[in-house]
C-alpha cells in the first residue's frame, strides 16, 4: 500500500497544493510551526479516523474558510484508488473511487496507516483509556466491523449509566437493571476476546522490535488485563458469565456511584520494562521506546493481515534516537513507504519535500 498523490484545498495552514511522494523514505523537512505535522495529520485522515492530535474539525479548517477538502490517489489490493474527505464544522463527508459514502466509517480499512508521534508517549504515561483506544484502533484498521461491536457495547453501557442516575429518584427502574447487565456482558465479551487476540498477535513484534532498539539491553512485556478476571481470555462464555456476575454484584455500588464499575471499558494493556511498570518506574526514553516498539509492531501485524504493509508516519521520532537506533528503525521500515518529519535533511532521504510557512517545496 503506498500513496501516490495528495491533494489538499484550505486545511490548516497548508499553502492549497499538490504533491507526489516517493515509495520509500519522504523526508517532510523544515522549522517548528511551518506545517510539518500538519501533512502527517492530513495523510492520517485518509484512514478515516480522526485527527491523532486531538483536534476537532473546525481546528482543521483554514482560518477564514468554511470548508477544507482533502483528496489522496493510493495503490492498495494492486489496483489505484481514490479518497476524498470534504471537512466542514461539525462534520466530515467521504468518496471512495468517487463514489459518496454514507458514513465515514465505510471508509475505514480502505487505506491504512500507523502514526507515532511525541504526544503518544501518553500510551505509556496515561491512564487505561488511551491504551484501550490504541488496541481499538489498531483492530479496526484490520477488521472495521469491529467498529460496530465497540460502538454497540458503548450504548449500551452509556443507557445502563442513565438508568443507574435515574433509579434513587424512581426505585421500580431497578427491575430492569439486569436486562442491561445481560445486553452489555454479551457485547462487552465479544470486545473483550478480539482485543486479547490482537494483543497476542501484538507481543511478539513489540518485544523484537524493543530488544533491537534497546540493543538487547532490556526486556519489554505486554500483557492485556480483564476487569473481569476470565482464566481463559479467549472463552466468550466465560468472560460473559463473569462480567454478568460482577455487574449483578456491583448493583449497589453502581446505583451509589451513578455509572458502571465493572466491564470491559475498565480493561487495561500493562506495559512493563525488566519487569517493572514502565508508567511508574519507565526512564523518558524507555517509555518512548516502548510505544515506538508498539507502534512498530501494530504497523507488522497490520501488514500481515492485510497482505500488505501500511504506510508509516513518523511525526518527530528520530531526533530522540541516536545513530545506532535510528538506523535500526529505518532497516526495520525497509519495504514500505514512510513519511518522517525532522528540522534538517538526513542523507537517508529518498524524497524530501520542504515546509516553510504552510508552502511546500522541492527545494529549500
């Protein structure tokens, strides 16, 4: 899967441009603020999910502009393609191979990609929703219908919330509380097994991929923790029959609290360096290791699924590493198509394209 043009029309402060890039190493070079992160966000989009830094989309749009319109003509299955995605305030619409597309999740799946850069150090440094919401993402890229599972399971723990606000001030809502702890043990249980099996899948690159950063120095583990606390990870009926048996017996404590205890949402990766927690006891650049070492391995797993590699964006990564590492990075990326943003052209550039106040240029 590689990109072949990108077009982009009033988005952020990007000059209205065009531009090819190479099926290798594209080097997005220029000074703080010109726009750097910008291209890497815009090339993010095409996966169809939302902006990695947070933004909402009337930060996207140019200043002064109702709507900014991104397009990208990618290769992917060994035949070209085409992407639109249409951003105005409180909205976004999509065309694959020009035909619109109801829902921008149709989209999802269709042109992959994996993004690291310094804000998802909170991967490590964070609570349990943003590693959630990495293993969410990551299998959605490699299965979109589990998009619908996930947002099935939401509902319905978002209505089991309101009724449980609801029932002290009318106690005969109480009856139907156990209708929702079956919904929401049945869709969280599903959720819950495809997330141990990506994880599983996800181990082995992680590791490899940190022994060779670390230069074997250190030992990195991943291990996916179950509020439920299931023998047999892999068992719907058993992750099913504890989650209900919890949920029955937090009634209680939910009705006092006003929202549900206990679930999948409560889920957890515990990410470890030489066994100790790297959140806790992790060093800055064992941490950034370590999510450089799964954002990696999500890239390996997702090109063994799809048949072929994603494309990489590496948003101001290797400033942080030196020679050795860096060389060791860009071996490992060999093969696929790699946007990487820095300050000063590196001679391992294929492609560089300059950025200097939002204008792209092939020269600096």
């Amino acid at each position: 899967m590689y990109l072949k043009q990108i077009e982009f029309k009033n988005y952020r402060n990007l000059e209205n441009s065009c531009f090819e890039p190479v099926n290798g190493i594209n080097v997005i070079c220029g000074s703080n603020a010109q726009g750097k992160t910008n291209l890497i966000e815009c090339i993010w989009l095409f996966t169809g999910g939302r902006s990695f830094k947070g933004s909402k989309e009337k930060e996207i749009i140019a200043f002064g502009k109702e709507r900014a319109v991104i397009n990208a003509a990618f290769n992917t299955e060994g035949r070209d393609q085409t992407l639109e995605i249409s951003i105005e305030k409180g909205k976004r619409k999509a065309s694959l191979n020009g035909i619109p597309r109801k829902y921008l999740s149709e989209i999802v799946g269709k042109f992959c990609a994996v993004v690291f850069s310094p804000d998802h150090l909170t991967l490590v440094k964070s609570g349990p929703d943003e590693r959630r919401s990495f293993i969410d993402g990551a299998i959605c890229q490699i299965d979109p219908m589990y998009a619908a599972r996930l947002s099935r399971y939401k509902k319905t723990l978002n209505e089991r919330n309101n009724l449980l606000k609801a029932i002290p001030g009318n106690p005969s809502l109480r009856d139907t509380l156990s209708v929702w702890d079956e919904a929401l043990a049945g869709a969280g249980s599903k959720v819950a097994v495809e997330r141990a099996k990506y994880i599983e899948k996800l181990c082995f690159p992680a590791l490899s991929f940190y022994d060779g950063i670390s230069r074997g120095k250190e030992k990195m583990t991943l291990d996916y923790r179950m509020n439920c606390k299931a023998e047999n990870r892999y068992d719907i009926g058993e992750i099913y029959e504890k989650t209900l048996l919890a949920l029955k017996n937090k009634h209680e404590e939910d009705i006092s609290c006003g929202y549900t205890t206990s679930g999948i949402h409560r889920d957890d990766i515990v990410i470890k360096i030489n066994d100790r927690d790297a959140k806790s006891f992790g060093s800055q650049g064992q941490q950034r290791s370590a999510v450089l070492s799964m954002k990696l391995a999500e890239a390996a797993v997702l090109g063994k699924e799809k048949g072929e590699s994603p494309v990489i964006l590496l948003d101001d990564v290797l400033s942080e590493l030196d020679p050795s590492r860096q060389d060791f990075l860009l071996t490992k990326l060999s093969g696929m198509q790699v946007f990487i943003t820095c300050c000063e052209k590196n001679t391992y550039a294929e492609n560089v394209i300059y950025v200097s106040e939002g204008r792209l240029s092939a020269e600096e």
